[in-house]
C-alpha cells in the first residue's frame, strides 16, 4: 500500500474506534509525540509497544461520547 491508500485505511479503522488495529498499520518504530509530558518526561513514546501501552491507558482512563474523524491527513514531502 502507498501512503495515501495506508492514510485510508488508519481513517476507516478508527472510525469504528478499532485503535489497536490501526496501531497495526504503523511500522514497528513509531513514534508517538505529545505535546506535554506530565511528570516531566519525554512527550516521546518508541516503538509499538509504547504505542500500545498509550492506547490501554487512553482506552480505560476516557470515556467517549462521540466519535467522528472526517479525512484522511498525510504530509507531502517538498523536494
């Protein structure tokens, strides 16, 4: 799959909020990057298990009351 068709589909899994399958889609060395650290640590999270231990939190600390992610986004690299 090129970008755009990846883009797709990480759009399609989240809107049925299937985060962990979307978490598939991403290559093994991820990162994830917050714009705030609490506690003082690195905003950064490697790799997919860090990834994966984000989503458990996000998953039991939030409750969602709706849900609706309208596009797919992706960078374009300039020459």
């Amino acid at each position: 799959m090129n970008t755009e068709e990846v883009a797709k589909k990480v759009v399609e899994v989240v809107r049925k909020q299937a985060w962990y399958d979307a978490l598939d889609l991403y290559d093994d060395n991820i990162v994830s990057v917050e714009a705030y650290s609490a506690g003082g640590g690195s905003p950064e999270t490697r790799g997919k298990e860090g990834v994966r231990g984000k989503i458990d939190w996000w998953v039991n600390a939030m409750e969602v009351h709706s849900f609706k992610p309208r596009t797919a986004v992706r960078s374009r690299r300039t020459p």
